[in-house]
C-alpha cells in the first residue's frame, strides 16, 4: 500500500483537477486501504460495496454488511467524497429501487453529509448484457430519488 500511494500521488502531482480513484473491493474490506487515505492526494474514492452485500431491505447495520468499511472510511476519509458502489456488477440481478435508496440511507447515516456520496454502480457494466445494465441504471436512478425524498 506505501508503494501504491507513493505512485498514485507522484502520477497526480502538478495537476489541478478533481483527483479520484477507484478501487476494487478486496478480501480484507479494504482495511490497508484506509488508514492511507489521508496521504492520497484523492478528493473522492469510489468502491465496491454491493458485491457483498444482502439483498433485503433495511438501513441498520445487520442489514447492509457490504457497507461495513463506510465506518473506516469516515474515520480516515476527513472531508473526502465516497464513490458509493450500490450495483453488483458481477451479476444480473437488478437491484429495486428501495434496495438502492437503503444503501444509500445508510451510507448517509454512517458519513452525514449527503454532499459526500456519489452514487454508482461498483464498477463497470461491461460484463452485463445491455437490458440488464440499462435495468439495473434505471433502477438506481429511481433509488436515487427514493432516498432524495425520504432525506427532506
């Protein structure tokens, strides 16, 4: 991880612009990832959740155990954006929108400030068949506001 950062903010430096990153969820729930967070020169990070989390509804922690590492990440984040992954991209089941608005009602729980979270799917779509990405893109859209409305 030293060495990943060390390239990363050699590779960014001089720039002025919106530095993101993404990264691929890990095995270990990204724990070397973040206490590096704060020597990113990151401002937003977008990473997998929905891949491993349940597909009940629900915004407490038993019911969202993919968003375990937004705890971490609020801890060493400071101020930085979260890429909120809220599609499994690694299969074809199209999320409901209420799945989708929880995700983000609980994420928005855990960091605070809504400003923060940008939503999206954990990674490309690429490997999903068009009718299905495009479903699964509709459907957030539609969680997306869901969770807007239940936020006034």
């Amino acid at each position: 991880m030293e060495m990943f950062v060390r390239v990363f903010n050699e590779q960014v430096k001089g720039l002025s612009a919106k530095i993101n990153t993404h990264i691929c969820y890990s095995g270990d729930e990204y724990a070397s990832l973040m206490p590096r967070i704060p020597d990113l020169k990151a401002v937003h990070f977008a990473l997998e959740f929905a891949n491993r989390d349940r597909l009940e509804l629900g915004t407490d922690d038993s019911s969202r155990p993919g968003y375990r590492a937004l705890k971490q990440f609020r801890e060493y984040a400071g101020n930085k954006e979260i890429g909120l992954g809220v599609l499994d991209v690694h299969s074809d089941f199209i999320e409901p929108p209420e799945l989708v608005r929880d995700r983000i009602l609980y994420a928005v729980k855990v960091i605070g400030d809504p400003s923060r979270i940008y939503v999206n799917p954990d990674c490309g779509l690429r490997t999903r068949k068009r009718s299905v990405a495009f479903a699964k893109l509709r459907n957030m859209i539609e969680g997306v506001r869901l969770a807007e409305r239940a936020l006034r």
